[in-house]
C-alpha cells in the first residue's frame, strides 16, 4: 500500500466529506468503500484512523452509463 495514499482521519470525519476532500465529489464513496473494507460499519470515524486513498482510475465503473457496466 501506497504510505502517501494514507489519509488520518480526524475525529467526524464521514465517507462523503473525505471523498469530497479527495476527489471533489461525493459520488466517489464507492471506491473509497472498495478500497477500504475493514471500515464499512463506520458512519464517523474516530480520530487516528488510517483510510486509504486510492487513485481514480481513468473511467471509473460509477461514472459509466448503465448501459456500458
């Protein structure tokens, strides 16, 4: 795992807003779920937790049509 893709969470961070700091939207939760499985019961993080942060692939799968999944 990529140390400089780690992010520390601080206390009330959520899904979205770390997303939204990441990448600049929300609708990229999904791949942070992917990438980070042992965390998916958390709703808000305590502070000290490492989330990674994986990069956006060129054309991620949430972003194409239904027709081309």
């Amino acid at each position: 795992m990529d140390e400089n893709r780690i992010y520390t969470t601080v206390q009330g961070d959520m899904w979205d807003s770390i997303a939204y700091e990441f990448y600049g939207d929300v609708k990229y939760i999904g791949l942070l779920f992917k990438s980070n499985p042992d965390y998916l019961d958390v709703s808000v993080f305590s502070a000290g937790e490492k989330i990674f942060i994986p990069e956006l692939p060129e054309e991620y799968e949430d972003d194409l049509p239904e027709w081309r999944r």
